[in-house]
C-alpha cells in the first residue's frame, strides 16, 4: 500500500509516505445496496437474538452493528461474488474475523486499495486472451475491454489493508505451479537442473490454498524508488543516490 524505500530525511522522516505504483484510494459508495442485500440474505436483528445462545456472528457495515447471521462462511462467499461480478461496487471490502465471530463490511471513502490477480483452485483466472484484448482495447466482439473490464469481470480484485490479512497472496504464478505439483505429489525443483547463484532466492511458503497473486513484485514500490536500478537487491543503490544527492548540494552551496 505504501512505498517502504521512499521517504523524506530529517524531520519529516517516516511522516510523509508515498503510495505504492498501483494503489488507489476509495471514492465510497452506498451503503444501502449492501444493507438490502444482507437482510434478504438472513441477516437477523439484534432485538430477537439477545439471549441466543447458538453461536452467531455479529455483522457490522462501516463501523455499525447491523445485526446478526447464522451462516457466514456462505454470506462472505455470496459477497465476493457479487461483487466480482459487478452487482456491487469493487471497492466494498468484505473482512471476516473468524475468532472474533464478526464479519465486517466496509463502503467508505479514504481506504487505501491495490489490485491483485484472483486465483482460483491454484490457477489465475486471467488468461492470455485477456492480455491479447488488453494490448487490442476490445475483445472478440469488438466490444471495448480496458482496466475495469478485468475489475468488473472478475480477474482482478481491489483489496484494501483490512482484508488482506484475511487472504493468502502469492508472489508469482511460478508458486502456484510449485504448489498444484505438490498437491500432484511431484517435485517442482525436478529440473531446476545445476545450482545457480544469480537466481532469485524465494520464500519457502508451504501454503495449500492460494486466494490471490501479484500483479508484479515490484508494485510494493512507490514512483520514486521504481526508478532506481536493482531496487529488490539491498539499499545501498538508495543510499548511493541520496550520497549523490547531499554531495550535489554541498557544491552548490560553497
């Protein structure tokens, strides 16, 4: 969400933050859509529920206690498909605190969101044709396909900081090849063949169910720090232009 290289020195330091490259902050939406949805979908008042002793799962939305639901694996799951599909806005977020028992509801302005690629059963939905439709502007009917095309059909989904902690992301397609071998009882390093000490060390995440993968590593950067070679290597390359940097005001001011 932030860019964790580029920040000011001195006083302001760690004050002023810049955005990572594709981070986006909500314009809100109503919350009335999301409200009607819920009680269609057998959210229940707190007023007949006082004394249940049944486990339930309190419902907020934007902060207000809504009421209560029985069943909120299958609400959470209905909730993402909707909005997946557009019926409601791609930037409600959707957090469910399982130990708590609470499922959280947000539509507010001012959330930071970044995009990330949907995976479903270890594979990305995003397939070649869409890149093909991307780099075309339409699709094979002609019909225009941008950016929120791939937020309104499902590709790719806006997840603000709350609700990536309840989902698991991958770093590159690559981990999720490694994991459907694994889960075929194959060896992904099979034929990495000799040892290369160039290659890009990767954690070693033993994950079962992968829900969402990067766009590119390199989105956690800001603009600034985008620009600078080698910026997934240490930050000596940062210290060297901020060096530069000081070294050039010195000349100008002497």
């Amino acid at each position: 969400m932030v860019c964790p290289a580029e920040t000011p020195e001195g006083q302001a330091c760690g004050l002023v933050k810049n955005l990572a490259l594709m981070s986006c902050i909500s314009v809100g939406s109503y919350s009335a859509p999301v409200i009607e949805f819920l009680e269609e979908w057998g959210l229940e008042s707190l007023e007949e529920n006082a004394h249940s002793t049944s486990p339930l799962t309190k419902v907020f939305v934007n902060g207000v206690w809504m009421g209560v639901h029985r069943d909120p694996a299958n609400l959470v799951k209905t909730i993402k498909k909707l909005r997946r599909k557009d019926d409601i806005s791609p930037e409600v977020s959707v957090v469910r605190d399982i130990r708590e028992k609470e499922l959280r509801l947000y539509t507010d302005a001012g959330r930071v969101c970044r995009p990330l690629f949907i995976v479903e059963d270890q594979q990305l939905i995003l397939k070649k044709k869409h890149i093909r439709w991307l780099s075309q502007g339409f699709n094979e009917e002609k019909e225009e396909f941008k950016w929120e095309h791939l937020v309104k059909s499902g590709i790719i989904e806006l997840l603000d900081a709350e609700e990536e902690e309840t989902v698991m992301i991958s770093m590159t397609p690559e981990d999720l090849e490694s994991t459907r071998l694994k889960q075929a009882g194959l060896d992904p390093h099979v034929n990495d063949g000799e040892y290369d000490p160039a290659a890009r060390l990767k954690a070693g995440v033993n994950a079962s169910t992968w829900t969402h993968c990067e766009i590119h590593p390199s989105m956690i950067l800001g603009i600034c720090a985008s620009i600078i070679p080698f910026p997934d290597h240490n930050q000596v390359s940062l210290h060297f232009f901020s060096l530069r940097g000081h070294a050039n005001m010195s000349i100008v001011s002497s």
